[in-house]
C-alpha cells in the first residue's frame, strides 16, 4: 500500500468516527547489515521494513498506536486501538502543526552498496589493522550497516510532507596482544554516504587504541587534568544533554532550569542543536511531527541560552517547539530529542592540550549508564594513558569521579578536531582537575 492510500484509508477512518485529529507517520527503509567475528562472516541481512505509526487527538486527549502489517484492516484496527487510548487518557491543551515554509535542503541519493563492495570493505578493514601494529593478533568484530528509505508524515492540518535518507556505518574492534595479556580497541564511524568513511582510518584508529595500552596498570589514586578525545567527549556531552531538554526542565529534572542568561559553564563552552547542519547525520526539512528543523542554540560563551522542545512541552512551556521532536523508532510516540548536538570547538592543537606537566588522556570508559543526568554525578571505570613530565604510561582499572556540570564549568581548552560519532560532535575536552582512583 502506497502511502497516498494509506492516508485516504485514515482520514477517511477519522471522518467516520468523528476524530478530531490524526497524525501519521510512515517509513519504508531498505538496507544490508554485514558483519565477521574472528574474520569469518557472522552476518549477512539484506531487508526492508516498512510501519506505521498513528497519533490522535479526541475531546483533547492524545492517543497512539502503530502496526508493521499494513493491510487495511491492521490499519483500522491501529486507528481504534489508538481511539480507545485516547478515551482513557486526560484531556491536553495541544495540537499538532501546521504546514509551515520548510527550509530547502537536499537530500543524498546514493543506491544501497552491492553485497562485494561491503564485503570488501569489511576485509580492508581486517588487513588494515593487522598492519598497524604486530602486536593486534585478532580482529574480534567488523561490521557495516547501509540503508536507505524514506521519511513520510501527513496530518488532518494538512500537513504531508515526505523526506529520503540514507546512511552507512562501519565498526572495527580488535585485539591487541603481548604475552598474556590482551587489549581491546574499537572505532566506529557513520556517514551519510558509504564513500566518506574511511574502512582503512576506522580499523587504524581501533588498532591504535588497542595496542597503546598494552602494558597498563592501576597507579596510585590522584588528582589529574583529564584530556577527553572526541570518541569519549561525545558520551560526556551526551549525559549533559538531558538536562538541556525542556521536558526535563519542566518535569524539575534538570540543574540548569531558571538559569537562562546566566553563566553556567566555562566561557569556552559553546553547544549548538542544528537541525540544519550540511551532511550530518540528523539534518532534514522537518521533525518527526513536521516542525521546520532549525539551528538552536543552547550555550554561548558559558552562557544558557534556552532548552531544546517538541510541540508537546513547547506548548506546555508557552514557547512552541524547536524543531526537535524524535521517535526513538515507529513503536514509540515523539518526544523531546536532538538533531545534530555538537559543542563547537577551540583552537588548542593536539600538542598543547598535552601541554601540562601531568594529564590523563581517557581512552576507554565503563559504567556511562550508571552517571545520573538530574544532578550529573558519575563515578566511572576507565582506561587510558598518563602524561606527565614526557613520559607515557597505559594505565588500567581506574575510576574517574565527578559531576558533569562541574566539568563543563571547569574546561580548559578545547580542540580544534570537532568529530561526530552518529549525530552527536564534540572536540577533545582538556578538563581542569578530576579525582582519578586506583590502588591506593
């Protein structure tokens, strides 16, 4: 079923019933996922996937449903279920959008990649890193995932908008190896089209970080400046996000609510949601309600600007939505989400962030998902090497302790090598001093 009849089916579900409002949203996406443990092949999934997903506002309240089977009567029968949510469900001051002037972006069209090229890139990927370095012994996982599809959504506003995308990733984690001990390093990279990912510069980075900690030990608990490359930055830039979603300012889970316009960071810190940013992974017209996307930012100089909305809380906090609803997948409904999150970056080169007589630069972390995002505590296990007075020293089980806000209100200098992994960018991250715990 195309989904022109689709729509009809709905709308015409809606004027039966007397609904006073649908949301629907669709997607059809093809793609490949190929990967080999131990270089032989462990996964080979061409697919297609195609859902729905409805939204429904009655005598003011919201319902919702969704369905993979796309026969008419699975479509209904998703319509009732989500009618008869809304029949139990309080009644909400909201509504969905209308059309708007979107802004003119081009989409990648690129066709999927042949089974060979993947393939291929998989292998380079091996023979890469096992050239790196003699000591990587064992390539424990490469993989690829390549899709394509397409982004529909239509409401009884009048709004029908549509949009194409496409992505490719690639994963490497091997093994390094000296006597009897072994080290694990990983990269992953993602893109929009397969030709700006480097197999090669993904499985070297994996190597790398693999065989520069062969050796490590515990050290002596310390206080330390912390260095933060951007593929461990990204996961600390993440726990900070939720406190720049509105919904949790207004749900009195986030330390920054009633702080716009003051200072609460570091005057280096700039972070920036743009929904609009060329070639990034989370760039298109509108969100996944049919908001325009738009570049929103969020901390300029240290200073707190505003917090990142859908329609559902803009319109509980009186301001309206940022372009930024997301559906985590086409099973649950939008909610607060970010497009392209990125803290913009500095100028300091690789060289002077190592500047200081003694900084630990984390290249592994544990535990992320045990940091709280309400007050920004962590205590984290963590891997790396040491740098002090110029020497270096792999460094193992270790634990890195702090509060997020306290680390972004004390950096000392940014890199200047802003890097994404998926849709989140962030520079290397010099940190003022951190509690560093191991043997004593």
């Amino acid at each position: 079923m195309d989904f022109g009849t689709l729509k009809d089916l709905v709308f015409d579900w809606q004027k039966k019933r007397g609904v006073g409002a649908v949301e629907i949203y669709f997607f059809h996406e093809k793609g490949l996922k190929i990967g080999k443990k131990d270089r032989s092949l462990e996964t080979f999934k061409p697919y297609e996937e195609k859902a729905l997903a409805l939204r429904l506002l009655h005598h003011g309240a919201l319902g919702f449903a969704y369905t993979a089977a796309l026969e008419p009567e699975s479509i209904l029968a998703a319509a009732e279920k989500a009618l008869e949510m809304a029949l139990i469900m309080p009644k909400e001051n909201i509504s969905f959008p209308e059309p708007e002037d979107y802004p003119g972006l081009t989409p990648v069209k690129r066709p999927l990649l042949p089974p060979e090229e993947a393939l291929n890139s998989l292998e380079i990927m091996e023979e890469k890193a096992l050239a790196t370095d003699p000591r990587v012994k064992r390539i424990q996982e490469v993989a690829l995932h390549d899709q394509e599809g397409t982004l529909y959504l239509a409401n009884s506003n009048g709004l029908d908008v549509s949009w194409p995308y496409r992505a490719t990733s690639l994963i490497a984690l091997v093994i390094a190896q000296e006597g009897e001990e072994a080290q694990m390093g990983w990269e992953w990279k993602a893109a929009l089209k397969p030709e700006d990912l480097s197999p090669e510069e993904i499985a070297e980075t994996a190597a790398k970080r693999a065989s520069c900690r062969l050796g490590a030990k515990t050290i002596p608990s310390q206080k330390t400046q912390v260095l933060l490359p951007p593929h461990i930055a990204v996961d600390f830039l993440e726990l900070l996000s939720a406190a720049l979603c509105g919904d949790n300012v207004l749900k009195g889970k986030s330390m920054l609510a009633g702080k716009i316009n003051q200072k609460v960071f570091s005057p280096l810190v700039n972070i920036f949601d743009d929904g609009l940013l060329v070639g990034a992974l989370g760039t298109r017209p509108f969100d996944d309600e049919g908001v325009a996307q738009r570049e929103t930012s969020l901390v300029l100089e240290g200073v707190l600007q505003g917090f990142l909305f859908d329609r559902y809380w803009g319109q509980k906090a009186g301001q309206g939505s940022t372009g930024n609803a997301r559906r985590a997948n086409f099973k649950n409904p939008p909610s607060v989400g970010l497009t392209n999150f990125y803290l913009a970056p500095g100028k300091s080169t690789p060289k002077e962030l190592l500047s200081p007589p003694k900084v630990f630069e984390v290249i592994e972390v544990l535990g992320m998902h045990t940091a709280d995002p309400v007050s920004g505590d962590f205590s984290l296990g963590v891997g790396g090497i040491l740098h002090q007075n110029g020497n270096t020293t792999p460094v193992a089980q270790m634990a890195l302790s702090g509060n997020i806000f306290s680390l972004f209100q004390n950096i000392e200098a940014l890199g200047e090598d802003l890097t994404f992994y998926g849709n989140l960018g962030s520079p290397s991250i010099l940190t003022g001093e951190l509690d560093l715990a191991g043997c004593g």
